[in-house]
C-alpha cells in the first residue's frame, strides 16, 4: 500500500506541476501531506515531519546555496564569466570552439546556473562560431551541455548540494567524484557536438562583434579574480574531506586538520568563495550588496531554489517516518537494480518535470531512507548515489525544460531540430555518465 502511495505521490508531483502549473514547492509539501495522511501516519508524526524536514534540511545547505547563488552574480556580472572564456580559449586555441565552449560552460556552471551560464556565454560563442566558419548547432550543443554536466553533478551548484544535504552525503566526496564522472563525460560532449550536431549547419549570427566582445573583457576582473571564487572553495571543500577520509581518527584534534576541516566546511568555504567575489567589480560601489543590487536579486533567485529544497525535505521526511525504507527496500533487493534505481528514479522525474534541481530534490528525498536498505552504507557510496541521481537529472530536456527554449531561441533552431539535437543530447550524456558511475560502484 505504501509503495503504491509513494507511485501516486510522484505521479500528483508531475500532475500538478506540468499540467496545473502548480509551484514546485507546493506541489512538494501537498505531495507530504496527501502521503502522510493516506498511509494513516499520526497526526502528532505528520507535524514533526514537516518542521523537522524542512528545518533540518535548511539547516544543512541553506546557507551554501544562498552563498553559491551570490557567487554566480557577481561572476556574471562583473564579466568575470567572459574572463574565464577568454583563459579557455587560450590555453585550447580558438580553432578548437567546440572544445573551448564545452569546456567553458563546464567551468562556469559550478557557480552559475546552466541557463543563465548560456544566456552569459552566447555572445562569445557566436561571435567565435562565425570567426571560424562553423555551425551555431555544434558550438552552441557544446556549450550548454557543458553547461549541464556541472549543473547536475557538481557542487555548489543548488541541485547537487541539495540532494547531497538530503542523502547526508559529504559535500566534498560529492564533488570529487562529481567532477571526475562530469569530466569524463565532458569527452562524450565534445564528440557528440563535432560528429552529430555540428552537421546541421545554423548561421551564428553574432549579436556582438568581435571587437564588442574584446571591450567587455577589457573590463572585466582578471583571469585570477575570476578563477579564485570558483576555485578555492572547491579546493577548502576537497581537502576537508581528504583530510577526513584518510588522516588517522586519532591525529583529528591536531591544529592543522581542525583548521582544514574549519576551513572545508561547505559553508565557511563558499562565505570565502563570497568574499573572494566581493573583488571581483572593477569599483566596488555599496549599492550591489542592498536589495535591489546584485546580492538583492541574487538571494531572491535563490528563494525559490530554497523553499523547493526545504519542501523536498519535508517529503523526505515523511517517507523516512512512513517506515517506506524497509517495504521499497524488500522489493527492490530482488530487482538488483543497485547504483541504477536512483539514475532511473531521477530520469523520469526529470524527464516528467522539466526541472533538473526539483528531480534532484525529489529524487534525493525518495532515495534518503532507503539508503541503508539498499547497502549504501559508506560516505563514498552515499557519495556515489548523489553523482547518479545527478546524471539523470540530465536525461531528458525537452520542451518542458527552460533550458530547452534558452538554447533553441538563441541559437535559431526550430523545435524539431531542438529535440534532435538538445534533447538527445542530454540521453546521450546522462547514460554516458550514469556507465561511468556503475563503472566506480565496483571501487567503492
């Protein structure tokens, strides 16, 4: 009775989001109640449930989302984000432009979200698009499933360190492996882009010419500014957990290793992330940190980001107290699905709703209380689920995705030509990664 509950809560989250339009976090927190109530959990439970899955779930992540979000603002807005092209594309040649634009939508979506990291980067690409007499079709595929990889894989990007504060998973395990399964699968983008997209030729028609583009990166931070606040919380967050994962628990208390783990925790290391890009804007004037700055619009992009992980908790919550684990885990144990269940989970959410964060909460929320059941018992293991449910929060973007429409109008695709070329795109890459985390299961 609970398993078919749980079927009909996922399918209420899909009806009532696609179909009636309904915000996620509604439709979430809905879902909970409905559950809860069907499956006859007391009504003093329902109540706990509810406070302690979205306090708790806030508790861990909340804050690094928000820092994450301020993060990309500043990026994006100083032009630190053409900065980081402008590094790419010196060190791999600008006769390589699929390469470079997989290779930058890679690096500017860990603190940028995948849409926004294409609406930032689509000037430049069409202009180097042009330069080089290819098709808009290739680069821009390139570009923005890049773009994905670390949209869905690695923290601290939202979706990711949301499903990793659900699952209880350590952040930096989570990154590690999130970048080494993205970046593997960063090769799948490139040949896909070369020998399938780029056969369909679409004039790139630069909105900006070359010199218009050059200006803008005059003006923008240096190549180390732009880099810092990507990369030392990534490295604070990696160390942390190395240090964990492999320093004797007896040598813990030692100053140095507090200090790393201080230092590492998601948190502390996304606020120095923060202030790293606070340097970033040429004149700091004092109106970007207030409301209506770029700290102001940055937090309240965040809010909805915040409120669907707090209501995913919440669903969370209620399945764990349902005693759901043991039932689906029962079930589950004789289809030997293993690493794939949550892959498979997270591509139908995905593919029903659209949105790659809402399936990596969801799924994330599904998966919480099932984890031991299922034998993911170890950090890396927790880890690696993370990492699968991410690869198929890419699989598939189609017209339901805003993803979906930001890549087919900017680049002058058609529908069709969208679905041909995006959509299966996202397949290609989200299997290619979910092979590559089977492959590691064996390790971990």
């Amino acid at each position: 009775m609970v398993i078919l509950l749980l079927l009909l809560s996922v399918i209420l989250i899909i009806v009532l989001t696609t179909k009636l339009n309904v915000h996620p976090f509604l439709a979430l927190l809905f879902a909970a109640l409905v559950f809860a109530l069907l499956s006859r959990m007391p009504l003093d439970l329902i109540i706990a449930s509810i406070n302690d899955g979205f306090g708790g779930t806030l508790g861990k992540i909340g804050l690094v989302i928000a820092l994450g979000v301020i993060i990309g603002a500043f990026l994006e807005h100083s032009g630190g984000a053409f900065k980081l092209a402008e590094v790419v594309l010196n060190i791999i040649g600008k006769k390589r432009v699929h390469e470079a634009m997989a290779l930058i939508g890679y690096i500017v979506s860990v603190p940028v979200f995948a849409d926004s990291g294409f609406i930032i980067l689509n000037p430049l690409n069409k202009s180097l698009t042009k330069k080089a007499g290819l098709s808009i079709a290739g680069t821009g595929i390139a570009l923005i499933l890049g773009l994905t990889l670390t949209h869905v894989m690695v923290p601290p990007t939202p979706g990711p360190i949301a499903a990793a504060g659900i699952l209880g998973a350590d952040v930096g395990l989570v990154m590690l492996l999130g970048i080494i399964i993205s970046s593997i699968s960063l090769i799948a983008v490139v040949i896909y882009a070369k020998k399938f997209a780029a056969k369909t030729y679409i004039d790139p028609n630069p909105e900006y010419s070359e010199a218009e583009i050059e200006e803008k990166i005059k003006n923008a931070p240096g190549a180390a500014k732009s880099f810092l606040p990507i990369l030392i919380p990534i490295v604070l967050i990696i160390g942390k957990s190395l240090v964990e994962f492999s320093v004797d628990p007896a040598d813990q208390e030692v100053v140095w290793i507090q200090i790393t783990k201080f230092l590492g925790s998601p948190v502390i290391a996304l606020l120095v992330g923060m202030l790293l890009a606070f340097l970033l804007p040429k004149k700091f004037d004092k109106e970007i940190l207030s409301t209506t700055g770029w700290v102001g619009k940055a937090l309240t992009d965040a809010a909805t980001i915040l409120l669907v992980t707090g209501a995913g908790g919440i669903f969370g919550k209620v399945l764990q107290n349902s005693g759901i684990g043991d039932t689906l885990a029962e079930l589950l144990s004789s289809a030997n699905l293993g690493i794939w269940l949550p892959f498979l989970l997270c591509a139908a959410i995905k593919t029903a709703l659209g949105s790659s964060t809402v399936a990596l909460i969801t799924t994330a929320s599904i998966m919480a209380p099932l984890l031991s059941a299922l034998g993911f018992d170890t950090e890396m293991q927790k880890a690696l689920v993370v990492v699968a449910i991410g690869a198929g929060a890419a699989v598939v973007a189609h017209a339901n995705d805003s993803g979906f429409w930001v890549v087919t109008q900017l680049t002058g695709m058609d529908i069709k030509t969208g679905y041909r070329l995006f959509t299966f795109g996202t397949f290609v890459i989200g299997v290619f990664a979910a092979f590559l985390v089977f492959i590691a299961s064996f390790f971990v």
